[in-house]
C-alpha cells in the first residue's frame, strides 16, 4: 500500500536548505522514495501560517518511510536540514 511523507518547512538558510535537499534525494531515492511534488505554499486557509513549502514524497509501503528517516545516513542530515529550515515530516499511508 503506498504510503506519503509530507512536509511543511518554513526557510532559514536558503543556501543550507539547497545543500540539504542536494544530499538528501539520493538518500530518499536509496528507499524506493519519490518526490511527488515540492511546491511554495501560497496560502494557508485555516490559519496563519509561516510554513513556505510544501514536499510530498511516495514509498511503496508504510515501513519504508520509517526506515528511510531513521536511517544512519539520513540522521547525519539533520543537522544541516535545522539550519536550513525548520520542517515537519508526516506520515500518510493510504487504505487499500
């Protein structure tokens, strides 16, 4: 059953967020993950929000996705990703 990692981040280092998001594909890529879109959020229409982007990535099971971010080479990342922006990763499985 596919299943989706959202994000949402909001940027505080435009360069540190492109050097992290230039490490990162590989490693999501390594997990069988694509990116479905990654998009400038223009509007939040319940509340104010300082979230700017929008990241949707697809696995093809919901256990992928769990190993994906617990993995050693994606924990390195970390780091520079919290300087880059601040993000919350979630995580959507879809019933079959």
């Amino acid at each position: 059953m596919p299943s989706y990692v959202v994000v949402l981040a909001k940027i505080k280092n435009a360069e540190k967020l492109a050097e992290y998001s230039k490490a990162a594909g590989p490693i999501v890529a390594k997990y069988d993950g694509k990116f479905v879109t990654r998009a400038p959020i223009v509007e939040s229409l319940t509340q104010n929000s300082d979230f700017e982007r929008f990241v949707l990535i697809e696995f093809p099971n919901p256990d992928i996705p769990r190993v994906w971010y617990n993995s050693p080479e994606y924990q390195a990342l970390i780091p520079l990703r919290e300087e880059g922006a601040e993000m919350i990763f979630s995580l959507a499985v879809v019933p079959d």
